[in-house]
C-alpha cells in the first residue's frame, strides 16, 4: 500500500505543471489519465478479487507489481497523450492486482476479534506513501533530474519494494501454516472470543449485488471519494496558483498523507468500537470541514490555515479502507470477501476516477477551484445520510469456501 498509494495516487498531483510546461497540456487532458487509471482500477476490481477467492494473493500482488512496475517504466517514454493514456491502463491494472482487494483480503482473514484495528494498521502504508515518495518526487526527483527520472524511479521501487516480499514473506491465510486467526488453538476458541463476528462464511457475490444495503454503501463511497480525491489530486495546483512556493505545498502533500497513516489506524480502531457506518461517517465530515478551510484560504492567509485543511483531510481521508472493509466483512462475510470488496471499489475507483477529472474540467472553465469546492461539499450531503441509512442485509444467506 505504501507504493500502490505513493506513486500511484498521491504523486500523481505533481506532475500536471511538469506536463503543462513541456507538452502544453491543460489540467482537465492530464486528468484523464488519472480518471483512465481508476476507471481500470474498478473495472478490474470484481476480476481481481475473484482470481484472488480462486488463486490466492501471492500470485496476483507478484504479477500486479510486474506489470504496474512496467506502466511506470514506460511512462518515461511519453511524447504524446494516447501513450500516456495507455501507459496508466497498464498501471491501473497492474495496481488494482496488488492494491486493495488482495491486502485487505489478507488481513481480514488473519484477524476476527480487532480486524479493524488490523486493517487500520495496514493502511498506514498510504499515508506513509504520501508522507515519503511525494515529497521526495515534488520536493527532489522532478526538480532535480525530470519526471520522466521520477516515473522510472517509481517502476523500480514497485519492483524491488513489492516483488520479494509478494513471493517470500506473505501467508494469506493462517491455515496456510496451521494457525487460526487471532494466534487462537482451536477452532471452537476462535467463535468464544468473537461469538458474533463473521469468519469464514457469508454471502455469496450475486446475492450481496441483490441487497439495498450493498447498494448503499456503494452510493456513500462513490460521491465521497469522488469529493475526497478531486480535492487531493488538485489542492497542490490550488495551493501554488495562490503563490505559496512549491516545496511548501509538496510538504502539505505529504502531511496530508501522515494524518491520513494517523486516521487510518485510528478509524480502524473506531471500528471495533463502534458501527463501522457510524465510523464512516465521521470520516466523512472531517473531509467536508477540510475543504471548507481549503475554500477560505486566499494568497495572504497563514500557512497555518494549509496545514489546518492538511490535519482535517488526512484524518478523514484515513477512514475509507477501514470502513469500507469493516462494512463489506460485517454484512456480507468472508466466503465471497475478495468478489464483494472488488464490486464495492468499483464504486470507490469510480469516484476516485472522475474527481480529479471533474475539478480539472471545470478549473479549465472556470480558472477557479470555488466552484468545484462548493460541489464537492454538496457530494458529502448525499454520501454522510447513505452511509448512515444502511442496515443489515434482510435475511441471512450462508455459504462456505
């Protein structure tokens, strides 16, 4: 997660000036590449997480850092659009195989009692991505040497960062080496210490796309992350075009990114304390306050103001793995968890895909970030009451692995 989220999400922000200067792209064509990236992401997600219930997460996280290394590598390449464009379908592939779907996968089977708090601890490694690879690109790779030498850098650490752990240290389950989740020592001690929790059942991918509940947390994720990472990707070209230097903003990039590692550990932690749908929702309204600071902010305003909006967005930002997960493991279970999780980050990468895009269309309209800034906040008016509506599944439909 530290590479899937450092070098595929967060950085992504500091390379629209870059390709503005050499090619003379406009921030709405550079933000198609990002939507193209998240649109194969979510496409890929159901595939992904099916071949990880038939094939198992070593196998894919190996194969997804061969090829996502690859798009990085040949992105260094780039002349033209279309080759940037395709360069991020390959990428966005080889990342939805290593991303999400596999390492939440991972934890949720290794823990039942605190798998909250587990998956929490997991997802710091997006935050720490924030935290290390975009201020070292913003702040060194790209000044220094060119994107282009940050993008190759960017493939060679996927490789040598991902590859040998995928193949030498990951167990995707405890079985695989005659454990049970929790360190317990037998089965019947797994079901005393969590009676109420969902292990190793659960609901089937056709049944769970038939439930409102399914539906509904899809609905909060989409409009959420739509508003969260349209917001994110363009807050470095909001923050400069007010006149605050570059390494200033590369540097609030990054503590966005160590807040978020911070929310992350705490929304997971929440989670096992209260409704993860409650948890999601607070998430939520940390991320709406935060673009209401970033709105205030004018070319005189304190630098304190910036790193207000960088506490607020970080720690909210750092409730959607937790949540999201904790949602789809305690309604649907786990039989199916790798189908179902892919099917609800269709709706996460779809919001994640066209935010930025949205922002960059109407900044090129509008030479201004107010009006997608009041949109963006109007989405969290809809995603705060869906998360809050949703219920249980009707009836209980069990299957086994």
């Amino acid at each position: 997660m530290f590479i899937n989220a450092g070098v595929g999400y967060y950085a992504f922000a500091l390379f629209y000036k870059p390709l503005e200067v050499e090619f003379g792209w406009d921030r709405g064509a550079v933000s198609v590449a990002f939507t193209i990236y998240f649109i194969i992401q979510g496409l890929a997600a159901p595939f992904i997480g099916r071949m990880v219930d038939r094939y198992g997460v070593k196998k894919l996280i190996t194969l997804g850092s061969l090829i996502s290394g690859s798009g990085f590598l040949s992105l260094t390449f780039t002349h033209s659009l279309w080759s940037f464009y395709v360069s991020y379908v390959v990428t966005g592939f080889g990342m939805a195989a290593m991303g999400v779907v596999p390492t939440t996968h991972i934890v949720s089977n290794w823990f039942i009692k605190k798998r909250g708090f587990a998956v929490g601890i997991m997802a710091t490694g997006i935050g720490a991505g924030a935290l290390v690879l975009a201020p070292i690109a913003g702040s060194y790779l790209i000044p220094a040497f060119s994107w282009r030498a940050a993008y190759l850098a960017f493939g060679i650490l996927t490789w040598v960062l991902i590859i040998p752990a995928a193949l030498l240290v990951i167990k995707a389950r405890p079985s695989d080496i005659g454990l049970y989740p929790d360190g317990a020592e037998t089965p019947d001690a797994i079901a005393e210490a969590a009676p109420h929790s969902q292990g190793y059942e659960g609901w089937t991918l056709s049944d769970a796309l038939k439930s409102f509940t399914f539906w509904l947390i899809a609905l909060a994720f989409i409009t959420s992350d739509c508003s969260n990472t349209g917001t994110v990707i363009h807050q470095f070209n909001h923050i400069t075009d007010l006149g605050f230097p570059v390494a200033a903003a590369a540097t609030v990039l990054g503590g966005v990114g160590f807040c978020s590692a911070i929310g992350k550990v705490f929304f997971g932690w929440l989670c096992d304390r209260i409704k993860a749908k409650h948890a999601a929702a607070i998430s939520f309204a940390l991320q709406l306050a935060s673009i209401v600071v970033l709105v205030t902010l004018k070319s005189t305003s304190s630098v304190a103001i910036i790193w207000l909006y960088a506490i607020l967005m970080g720690l909210g930002q750092g409730g959607w793995l937790p949540t999201m997960s904790m949602l789809v493991s305690g309604y649907f279970g786990l039989a199916s968890y790798g189908a179902i999780f892919g099917a609800v980050n269709v709706a996460h990468s779809l919001g994640v895909a066209f935010g930025p895009l949205i922002a960059g269309q109407m900044f090129d309209a509008t030479q201004t970030y107010t009006g997608v800034f009041v949109t963006f906040v109007a989405l969290y008016m809809i995603a705060i009451p869906s998360v809050l509506t949703v219920r249980p599944p009707k009836s209980r439909l069990v299957c086994s692995n």
